[in-house]
C-alpha cells in the first residue's frame, strides 16, 4: 500500500494511519488525504475530532441527523434489535416491526398515500419510485407511458435513474446514455428575480406551465410521471416558487401524469412538517424519502404511493409476486428499530412543530449575513439556509471549497457546500443560542475566504 499521511499508531480506527484504501465518495480525495477531516464521535448537536475537539453540526451529516446525534432512545433500540432479530428477509417473509414502521410512516403522509416500499437510501428510493410509476401504466394498460420528466438542478441519488432525471451535468456526463425518454422542466432559480428572498420566492410560478410544452412535445400518452424535489437541496438550496408546485400539481391532473416528490432531504420536519407536500398542500402520487427516517443511525429509504397505484398491482394469481423489485436489505431489522424509535423523539419533542417555530428566528439570524464579502444571495426555508458566494475569477467552487475547509479546521463547524454555496440544515434540536453560534461561525468564515 502507498504510504498515505500517517496519523497516529497503527490499529486505532478512530485516527487510521493509512488513508490510502477508502476511495471516499463525492469528495476531492487527493485534497482530503494531504489534510484530512476526521471525525471519531458524535453528541447531539456535535462532532468531534480524534483530538477531541467539537465541531457544531452545520449539515445535520448529509441532511439526515435530524433528530441529533447518538440519542439514547434510537441506539438502544438498534442494540436492543440487534440481540434479538439480526435479519430476516423481507421476500416471501417478513418481520412484525417492518409492518409497524411502514404503518407508521404512511400515518405521516398526506391524502392517501398509505403503503410503503421499503429500500436503503435515497437513491433507491428514486430509482424505486420511477420503477413504480412505469410498471403502475402497465397495469393500466398504458404500457407505452414510459417517460419520466425531472428538472435541471434536480437530484435524485446516483442510480442510473436518478442521475436520468437528475439535472447535474457533472453527475451525468461521463456515465454514457442514461435512461432513455426522459426530459427535464427548466429549474427555479433566478437571481436576478428572487435573490434575497425569505422562504418561497414570489417569482417563478409560471416555470411549472413548461410542462405543458413537453407534453406538447412528447404527448401525455408517453409519459409515466414528473420527479422533483418540492425544495431542490442538493444544488444549493432552491425553496420552491409560490404557487408553483401547485401548478405542477393541476398540470399532471389534466395529463393523467403521476406527481413524484423526491421528499430525501425535505422529509421528516426539514421543512416543518412530516413531508413537505404538507406545507404546501399538494398530494403528489408518490413520495420517496430516507435520511431523517431513522435520523441517519442505520440506512433506510422507501417510497410511499398513494393506494390506488398498490391496488392496481394487486391482481391476479395470488401466488405471483405482483411487483418483481425489492433488496436484501428493503426493512432491515436494524432500520425498522433504528426508525420506529426516532419516529417517536420527533413525535415526542415536537420536533417538526419545533421547527416551524424556530423558522423565522433562523431566517432572521441567517439574512444578518446579507452585505458580507462576496455573498450574492441568501435562502432560508424551515430549518435550511443558503449563502450563495461569488466565485473566485479563476476556479469556480474554490471560496466554496475554502469556506467548508476552513469551517470545520479552524471554526469548528461542519457545512455543505456546492459550488460557492454554503448549506446549512442543522438537526432539528438546535437551540437557539447555537443557530446564533452556527451563523456567527459561517459569518466568520466567510470573511476568512473573502
Ligand atoms: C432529494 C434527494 N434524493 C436522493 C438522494 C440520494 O440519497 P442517498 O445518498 O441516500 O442515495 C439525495 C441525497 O442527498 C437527495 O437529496
């Protein structure tokens, strides 16, 4: 093995000696190896480094911790599951708590959308869910509605359906020919109009009739369903137009178009509510979640539909598996545990209501950032917020880069960041004194990458 930066003595996992086996995901490895970012224990609102120095959760881990870390309730019940039932496979057999948490979680969800599928993460959870939606036509008898249209800026995992739909190029390029048959609504943002806006911009409603055009284009008799993330998160923190989710709503209606909300980030009181398609009033045909199910401790991911997309595959010889998908792992006992107990410290502590609560204090807090060096735009929605940054002229995503390097080394704070921009989403328990830490902690930052 290549000798990378040795840390510390060999055989300690925490602070490994050799960090030259683990390609890491979605991470600059070469820039991480020369100086790494190690993190060997978690408390609630915080990491810490192997020398033991806290770090304040920006990010909620990747968007999912939203119950904080290492609560007590959620790793007993994980413990408590793993001494009793290890695994047990969930085709053509199943486990009692597996059928308490989809019941659980369908009780979360809006109109009727009350079975669950269950999968490991969010990308599964979107390839599951585009899966559905075609093999959902064929019951139909509408076999030839086979396209699915996302959005640019959209993600949805890195399945090969995900990136399809996804609008990132970099996620896209280099993968061949995808899917076949997908389109994608325009995204939207735009600065000009919205820049500075608090929650929904006022601007953008009108982006959703795009959507007549393609069907114009292709004709509804083509088209499965529409994916999109009621908030785009992951490129950088894209509340939705006022009113525009509606309107897609109204346009897949007239279609006879399925409505899948990719709910992975917003889902479990992100937002303020168990989903997000409750803030905003609108029943989308399917939803796919992950992340705060189980507050990030054990993966999980699934997709919820509404009942009359299950029942139409529920025809038949009843000895024939009715939809010919599924994983090892699809309501893993550990998850089922992991998930069942963090459901109850939300419904417990009130933690989506909380946020709701805390909304506007973290808005307020975040737009006091508004006139520091090279910010361009701030966004808040729930318990999120983005400070978008002016790009260095000779590398785009450099400052970005810089600010979450700089934050976690030496402000002891972990950020998102894409791009130039910086996305916060702390666990819901955050106080109020640490929303003020994390925005003077940002503030500082940012003025140390101006
Ligand atoms: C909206 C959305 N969908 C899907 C995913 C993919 O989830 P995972 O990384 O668990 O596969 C993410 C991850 O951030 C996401 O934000």
């Amino acid at each position: 093995m290549s000798g990378a930066r040795g840390l510390t003595a060999a055989n300690d996992v925490s602070a490994p000696n050799d960090l030259s086996a683990w390609w890491l995901p979605f991470t600059a490895n070469r820039a991480f190896k020369a100086r790494p970012r190690i993190i060997t224990r978690a408390k609630d609102m915080h990491y810490y480094t192997p020398e033991g120095k806290p770090i304040i959760d920006g990010s909620a881990g990747l968007w999912c911790v939203n119950a904080g870390h290492n609560r007590d309730s959620i790793v007993s019940a994980i413990q408590a599951q793993a001494a009793e039932l290890d695994f047990a496979p969930a085709f053509q057999f199943a486990h009692g708590i597996g059928f308490t948490v989809a019941s659980r979680i369908a009780e979360l969800a809006p109109g009727d959308l009350d079975h669950v599928f269950f999968c490991n993460s969010g990308s599964e959870a979107a390839d599951t869910a585009i899966k559905i939606a075609m093999a959902y036509w064929h019951t139909q008898g509408q076999g030839q509605r086979t396209r699915v249209i996302g959005r640019e800026r959209g993600y949805h995992g890195v399945g090969f359906g995900g990136i399809s739909v996804g609008g990132i190029s970099a996620n896209r390029k280099v993968f061949g020919t995808l899917l076949s048959g997908v389109d994608h609504l325009p995204h939207t943002y735009n600065r000009a109009e919205q820049a500075f806006s608090r929650g929904e911009p006022e601007w953008g409603a009108h982006l959703a009739d795009d959507l007549e055009r393609i069907v114009a284009l292709h004709d509804a008799s083509t088209i499965a369903a529409v994916i999109v993330e009621p908030m785009a998160g992951s490129t950088g923190v894209l509340p939705p137009p006022k009113g525009y989710l509606k309107r897609l709503r109204q346009i897949c209606d007239k279609f006879g178009i399925l409505l899948i909300f990719d709910e992975v980030i917003t889902g479990f009181g992100r937002t303020g509510f168990a989903f997000a398609a409750e803030r905003y009033g609108v029943v989308p045909d399917i939803i796919t979640f992950a992340k705060g199910v189980t507050s990030g401790t054990v993966p999980m991911g699934g997709v919820i539909v509404r009942k009359h997309i299950h029942d139409a595959f529920m025809t038949g010889p009843e000895h024939i598996i009715e939809l010919f998908h599924g994983y090892t792992y699809s309501g893993h006992p550990l998850a089922c545990a992991a998930a069942l107990a963090t459901l109850d410290v939300y419904r417990d502590e009130n933690l989506f209501e909380r946020t709701r609560q805390l909304e506007d204090k973290w808005a307020d807090a975040f737009f006091t950032l508004k006139g520091l060096p090279n910010v361009i735009d701030i966004r808040t929605l729930g318990l999120v917020g983005a400070v978008e940054l002016s790009s260095r002229p000779d590398a785009v995503g450099k400052r970005g880069f810089e600010a979450m390097e700089r934050g976690f080394h030496e402000h002891g704070i972990m950020v998102r960041t894409t791009g130039d921009t910086i996305a916060v989403s702390p666990p819901l328990i955050v106080t109020e004194d640490q929303i003020g830490e994390i925005v003077d902690k940002i503030a500082t930052t940012i003025r140390a990458v101006a």
